[in-house]
C-alpha cells in the first residue's frame, strides 16, 4: 500500500487578484457591491451575502447580479415585519466562478430598499480577477 500526498490547492488561479466589497450598512436605500472590471481583466464572482434587519411591514425584493456572462441572475429576498427584527441571510458561495460578460467590466450585486422603517441593509461580493 502506498500513501499518496495531496498539497493544500488555492483557492483562487494564478495570477488571480482576490476582490471582496462591501455596500457598507444603509437605511432603506440600494446595498450594492460593485467587484470592478480592470483593463484586460475579467472579474469573476464566486459569491455574495445579503443581511438586514426588518421593517414596517414585510416587503419581498429581488437582488440581482449584473453584467454576468449568463446575464442577470436573480435571488428572492424578504424583510419581515418588525424594524427590530432581523432578516434571513443570502448566503450564497456559487459552486464555480461566474465570469463578467466582457474584460474590463465590473459585476454589480444589489438588493433594493427594503421598505419603510428598515435601518439595516448590506451587501458582500467577492471574486477576483485575472
């Protein structure tokens, strides 16, 4: 019987420059998180995350991804009812890299304002480009 050694693999390509942003927390207004394109480049996504807290009333969004090679992708995200109350996380890590539909062009995840009363909206994207 013989062993077999398996190194420990990087997560990104070679070559690749890692890319996380944040929206930053806003109070019922867009949370957008822009990975940005760079000139002779391709930005890929390879996940994003989605958390607030609640509002007045219980209001479904979509959060969309932008300028993907598919086109834009689509996730359902609700606020419930109560500004004190804390809204189910997105927690998405995409089983393979999502690549921008062009070089130099920045990947954009956004969820709209989440409804009258919310105090807490942010987003995370992360990827890198290569």
């Amino acid at each position: 019987m013989s062993l077999v050694q398996v190194s420990n693999m990087n997560s990104y390509p070679a070559g690749a420059t890692p890319l996380a942003v944040s929206s930053g927390n806003v109070a019922n207004a867009t949370a957008s998180a822009t990975l940005a394109g760079v000139a002779g480049k391709t930005t890929h996504i390879t996940g994003f995350s989605v958390s607030g807290s609640g509002s007045t009333a219980a209001l479904p969004v979509t959060v969309t991804i932008t300028n993907t090679v598919g086109g834009t992708l689509h996730y359902t995200y609700a606020a419930v009812a109560g500004v004190l109350l804390i809204n189910g996380m997105i927690n998405m890590s995409f089983p393979y890299p999502i690549p921008a539909n062009a070089a130099n062009t920045a990947i954009v995840v956004s969820c709209p304002a989440l409804g009258l009363g919310n105090t807490n909206n942010t987003m995370v994207a992360y990827g890198y480009q290569i």
